[in-house]
C-alpha cells in the first residue's frame, strides 16, 4: 500500500508543474487581454461598451477617465499578482525533493509564496475598497472581488511554511548526530 501511495504522489508530483504553468499563462493572458481592451478603449472610447468578457464599463469611462484607469489597473493586478503565485510555486516545486523534501531552499520559497499571497489579499482588499468608492460616487458597482479566499490560502500556506521550517530543522540536527 504504501508503494502504491508513494507512486501516485510522485505522478501527482510530474502533473503538478504542469498545472502550475498552464494557471501561469491564464493569468497572463487575461492581464494582456485586459490590457489590450484598455489600450483600444483609450483610442476609442466605444471599446468599453465591450471591454473585456462583456463587461460594460462605458459609463465608468465616460464619468471620469482616471476612475477607469484605476479600475482596469486593478483588473490587470490581480491576475499578474496571481501569475506571480504561479510562477513561484512552479519554481518550489522544480527544487522539490520527495526523497529529501525538507530543504531550506524550498522552505524560503513557500515563505515566498505565503507573502505574494498575502500582497495579493491587500491589494483584493484595497479593490473592494475601491470599488466602493466609486459606487458611492457613480452608483454603479463594477467589480467585486473575494479576498476572504486568501486568508485561508495565507493561514494554510503558513502552516506549511513553519512544518517545513521545523522540518529543515529536526533533518539538520539528525544529520549532526549521526
């Protein structure tokens, strides 16, 4: 049993690299295709009517346009805030080990990824915060984004961070005794 197990985390362990870059790419391509929607519609304000997946913002651009380029820099943030996730997790799992897996090179990269996770909830938050605002002034709401999904990815990310630290630890004084 314990064969069939350590197998199917090392295949798990191959297919997650793979998930990692394909989330990679998403997130980039919606914060290029935002971005390429926010050109246009700078050339041609009737682009937010349409701006990106169907998303009317024409009365936003219209009311006032650095209220709109503050919008859509929130639209572009967080996904390349994400990818940036991404990018790091495919980075701790290259440096990853199953034989050795507790490796002060690893450890430092989940810490890594435990802050651009919690910048990625401060900056949600001040988005929310945002888009108050400017439903307060325009009447309008725009966007809503969930920030309550990172504190637990940010209290999880944290336990393992510390597991890991611990982990590090106890292997080093075990290597030290023997």
């Amino acid at each position: 049993m314990k064969f069939k197990t350590q197998r199917s985390s090392e295949k798990l362990l191959k297919i997650m690299p793979v998930l990692a870059w394909v989330v990679l790419i998403l997130y980039v391509a919606e914060a290029g295709a935002i971005l390429i929607s926010y050109t246009i519609s700078c050339i041609n304000p009737e682009g937010t009517k349409d701006f990106y997946m169907g998303l009317n913002l024409y009365d936003l651009r219209q009311f006032g346009f650095w209220y709109y380029t503050g919008f859509v820099f929130f639209m572009v943030a967080l996904p390349l805030m994400k990818s940036w996730i991404s990018f790091l997790v495919i980075k701790t799992l290259s440096k990853f080990n199953l034989k050795n897996p507790f490796s002060m090179e690893v450890a430092r990269r989940l810490e890594k990824i435990c802050f651009a996770t919690l910048g990625t909830w401060f900056v949600t938050l001040l988005s929310n915060i945002y888009t108050s605002l400017l439903m307060k002034i325009t009447g309008k709401l725009y966007g809503n984004w969930l920030s309550t999904e990172f504190i637990f990815m940010i209290g999880l990310l944290f336990i393992i961070t510390t597991v890991f630290k611990r982990g590090v630890e106890i292997q080093s004084e075990n290597e030290l005794t023997v």
